[in-house]
C-alpha cells in the first residue's frame, strides 16, 4: 500500500533507543549486584529487584512492539517500564541507607563524574568490564543514576507519544483516514476517466 495510506506505525527499532540501551544495562547490573551482595537464599529482595530491572526492559520492547498498531498500548506499557524503574530505584536507595553506606549528592567528590559517565554511556558494553570491580556503594549510586535518567528518557518519549495520539488519534482513526484518502482519491481518478471519456465521445 502507499505510504499515504499505511496504516501501521514505522516504528524505531528498540534496540537502538538510548532508554531502551540503559534499561538492558540495569537489568545485567541488578543481575550481578545481587549476586554480589545479596543472600543467595531467604532475601526476597533479590527477587523484586531482579524482576523490576526485568519489567523495566521488557516494557520498553513490548511496548515499542505493540507500538506499530497501539499508540494506546504504547503509552501504557512504557508507563509500566517507568514504575518499575522507580521501584527499583527506591531498592537500591534501601540498599544504601539499611548498610550505612553513602548516598552521592551534587555535593560528593564523585557525583560529578558519575553523572557525566552515565549520561555519555548507554550500552552494556560500557559497564560490564565494572561490574566486578565497583564496591556495592558504586554500583548502587551509579544504577540509581541510570534509573533516574531513563526515567527521564521515557518520561520525555511518552509526551511525545501522547502528544501523537491527540493530534494523529489510534489505529482506528489511522484506518478511517486511510480508507476515506483511498476513497477519495478512487473518486477523483474515476471522474477524471469520466471527463475524458465525454471529451473523447464530443469529439467524434
């Protein structure tokens, strides 16, 4: 079909979103904190931690996904993903206060260079070399950073995608346009053969 007519969504691969690239990095790391400082048995939260990093990630690829036909599902699964990157974040601030160890602020020699580095560097590929050498302080203040900063991510993707739905409408109303262009344009070719053909009958 033409592309006037499409009514599927061309939709960015995934992959390639910044948010979607810190959300699978904070899913490996969570993974690999609570392996390091987490109980292996009878801690339940290295279950909800696991399975909000987990969420987090498969929101955002789900959600792109229903994305080429559901502006509505779109919006509400990358919402998914943003609550659960907030809990998340709230368990590794937990993490950080229940064993005395400290919270960066702006005002942290550190803070700084932590912020620079997270928001300069999206894929795994980044952090993995780290994940075995940074103390439970730095992993927790750097995954809480990238939580915050997909947050904002998403938080920025899902204006814009609501902001689509109010002027553009769903699937529904993609449909209708489309069917209503085709008509019309169907019309129009059809009266213009009519003018033609008079045109030609008036000349004989």
């Amino acid at each position: 079909m033409e592309e006037k007519f499409k009514v599927l969504k061309t939709m960015r691969p995934w992959r390639d979103a910044f948010y979607y690239q810190k959300a699978e990095t904070l899913y490996q790391m969570t993974y690999v904190f609570c392996q390091r400082f987490l109980p292996a048995y009878g801690d339940r939260t290295v279950d909800q931690m696991v399975q909000a990093a987990r969420s987090g990630k498969q929101n955002i690829v789900e959600g792109t996904e229903d994305g080429t036909t559901s502006t509505e599902m779109h919006i509400k699964l990358l919402n998914v993903a943003r609550s659960s990157l907030q809990e998340l974040r709230e368990d590794y601030r937990d993490f950080i206060m229940s064993h005395n160890l400290t919270l960066w602020t702006s005002a942290h020699h550190r803070y700084a260079s932590m912020q620079e580095f997270c928001k300069t560097h999206n894929r795994i590929e980044d952090y993995q070399p780290f994940f075995q050498k940074w103390s439970a302080e730095e992993m927790a203040n750097i995954a809480m950073t990238l939580c915050y900063m997909t947050d904002a991510m998403l938080n920025h993707q899902l204006k814009a995608l609501e902001k689509e739905f109010v002027t553009q409408g769903g699937i529904k109303e993609r449909m209708h346009a489309a069917r209503t262009g085709y008509r019309k344009e169907q019309d129009a070719e059809l009266s213009r053969l009519k003018k033609a053909k008079s045109r030609l009958s008036t000349k004989r």
